[in-house]
C-alpha cells in the first residue's frame, strides 16, 4: 500500500465531511461512511449507515446556523485498516435562538477501505469546551 496517498484519502476525507456538514450535503456526508459505520455523538451511539445518516439529519435540522471548523488530526495504519484523532470547532445557532453556542471538540476514528475508497468505520465525538453564553453567535446567517 501506498501510505502517502492512503493519508492524503483519509485527510481528504475528513475534509469533505466537515464541508458536507457545513453546507449541509446529506449525500455528500452520508458518503463518508461504511455501511455498517458506527457514530457515537456525544454519548448517542447509533450503527449502520441509515441510522447514522438520521441522527445527523435531525440533529442539522435543529440548527439554523452551523459551520465546523476541523484543525490537526493524526492517522495510525493498521493491519485492519488506519484510525485517526481530529481537533474542531463549531459555532452553532438552534432554530428561532438569538444565540448560539461555540464548542471544541474532538473525533476518535476508525477507518477502512470499501470499494477501494477510505471511509469511516466508526466516529466518536466528545465535547472538550462547550459556550452558550449568550451573544457567542448573535450576529446575522447570511446563507
């Protein structure tokens, strides 16, 4: 295997997650995963990409605003495949709020290919730093 280009498909691949969240590209995102991809988000656990894909349709669907911002990551290969650690931020407004919140946070990955293409196999989010204070996103969405 040709780890370079194995990284630069796992990095990319990370990019296109956070670029699918934020324009809100549920195929796009979707994509992203294996089949039977596992996404613990903050502690809701769910298997199987439809499942996973519904999570995330709701949980978009109760914000107006939301952009993700990711940062440094590290990826480890393995015999069964690769896993990774990402660093982001969001800043995220609710449907109807006035403000919004900003958080850090940080993926735990597990990764394989499938129809020869890097996806994940498995996402665990935790928060790191959460402020809701009011007035953290009170400006305008331009969309």
């Amino acid at each position: 295997m040709d780890r370079v280009a194995d990284e630069l498909a796992i990095r990319t691949l990370v990019a296109s997650y956070a670029d699918a969240v934020n324009r809100r590209d549920q195929d796009q995102w979707a994509s992203t995963w294996s089949a039977g991809g596992v996404w613990n988000l903050a502690g809701t656990e769910v298997a199987g990409r439809d499942a996973v894909v519904q999570l995330w349709a709701g949980a978009m669907g109760s914000f107006e605003f939301v952009v993700q911002l990711v940062y440094q990551g590290t990826i480890e290969f393995t015999d069964e495949g690769a896993t990774g650690r990402w660093y982001l931020n969001e800043h995220l407004r609710g449907q109807g709020e006035e403000s919004g919140r900003f958080t850090i946070g940080c993926y735990e990955d597990e990764y394989v290919l499938e129809d020869g293409r890097w996806v994940f196999a498995r996402r665990d989010y935790k928060v790191l730093y959460n402020d809701d204070r009011p007035g953290t996103t009170a400006g305008t969405v331009i969309p």
